[in-house]
C-alpha cells in the first residue's frame, strides 16, 4: 500500500450492492413538514379522536396506525419516513398492534375474574 508522510492510503473495494441506510427522518423534521403544510402532530391526534399529545408518541415509538395519519397528512408512505420500522413490502415490523402484547394472565387471575363475575 502506498505511503505518504507516514499515512497509508489503502485500496479498498466500492460495494455497490449494498442497501442505502435506513435513517428515519428525524422528529423535528417532520414536525417542520407537517408546518409548511399548514397542520401539526397536535391537530391530526385531535381530528382522529385522540388526544392532542398522542401524535407525538408516534416519532419516539413505534404506533402503525398514528404513523400512517402522519405520513397522509405529509403525503408520503410510512416506510418512506420510518424506513427501521417497516420491512420492504411496506409491512410494519412490529406488527398490526403496534408491538403491545397485552397483559399475560394468569390461571389465577382468570379464576379471580370468573368469581368477580359470578358474584
């Protein structure tokens, strides 16, 4: 390899079939975009029955439903904003629930549930 001043100048391959990073858009970006037209995060959480802070949520985890609001208000696909959190489909990673679970009961609560109701 070459040297020059002590630094040495390595010849490396260009891989040109790599995928182009996946870089979300960051949170202030979009709240710019949705400015310059004419809405906000708080006004789309308020016109689907949400409430005023709940669009916010969707820049810091992942919420399928309140990213496709966000990404029709702005006129784009979800998977072109938050490209980590959908596959190459345009399928939500985390699934149709947004990645809640649910609470896991138990024999016991459902026994205690069963009593409640019989009473």
């Amino acid at each position: 390899m070459p040297r020059i001043c002590g630094i040495v100048f390595g010849m490396s391959k260009i891989d040109t079939h790599k995928k182009p990073a996946t870089v979300d858009w960051h949170p202030a970006y979009i709240a710019y975009q949705l400015r310059l037209g004419n809405t906000s995060l708080r006004r789309i959480s308020v016109a689907h029955g949400y409430r005023p802070n709940s669009a916010s949520v969707a820049l810091q985890k992942p919420w399928p439903k309140m990213e496709r609001l966000i990404a029709a208000a702005l006129g784009k696909a979800p998977r072109e904003i938050w490209p980590s959190r959908y596959d190459d489909e345009g399928n939500s990673k985390t699934g149709p629930k947004g990645g809640y679970r649910g609470k896991h009961i138990t024999r016991g609560d459902a026994v205690n549930v069963q009593k409640r109701r019989a009473a």
